[in-house]
C-alpha cells in the first residue's frame, strides 16, 4: 500500500540528481570562466617572470658561491687530516654541499 510512493519518491529522486544538468561533483571548486587578457594584465604577467628568473638568478648565484667556498674548505680539511681520518665537519660540509649543489641544480630547470 505504501510503497508505490516510496518506490516512485526514491525513483524521481534518483532520476533528478542524475539529470544532466545536475551532475557536478559538489564541493569541488569550479575554475573561473575564461576571460581575455588585457595588455597590462599581459605586462604584468611578463614582469612578475622576470622578477622571478632574476630572484633564481641570484639564488644561484649566492648558492655557488657558497659550494665553492665549501668545496675549498673540504679540499683543506682532506690534506691536512691524512688518509686514515674522517672527521664529523668534513661529512656535514659535504652534506651541505649535495643539499647546496641539488638547490643549483633545481634553480636551472626553473623548478
């Protein structure tokens, strides 16, 4: 007796939130509609990518400087401990290095 309208309330529930027009996925943000860029916009876009090619520029160009320096250190700390010493400064300078010469690295590619 009741459950002709349960069944047909659950039908036409299924059957509008599967309608065409209905079938976004919900709490997901939708992008923006696609507007054209003016040309300020443009030079804008274009200044903002220099300023952050001469920023990497000269974070490689501090972080070079810096593994030559330790590079030298390295060298002179190898000479002076013999062939049989590793002492614990030589491993962390030349962590710092690998960490400073990945930075480089990454700095190139633009990552």
């Amino acid at each position: 007796m009741f459950r002709f309208p349960l069944v047909g309330g659950v039908l036409v529930f299924f059957v509008l939130s599967c309608a065409p027009g209905q079938s976004q996925q919900r709490g997901l943000p939708q992008a923006a509609p696609s507007i054209d860029e003016g040309p300020e916009t443009k030079q804008m876009k274009k200044a903002m990518e220099r300023q952050r090619q001469k920023q990497r520029y000269e974070e490689m160009k501090r972080d070079s400087a810096r593994l030559l320096e330790l590079a030298t250190e390295l060298k002179q700390h190898v000479d002076q401990a013999g062939e049989n010493v590793l002492s614990v400064d030589v491993i962390k300078r030349a962590e710092e290095m690998e960490k400073l010469a990945r930075r480089v690295k990454e700095n190139m590619r633009g990552e």
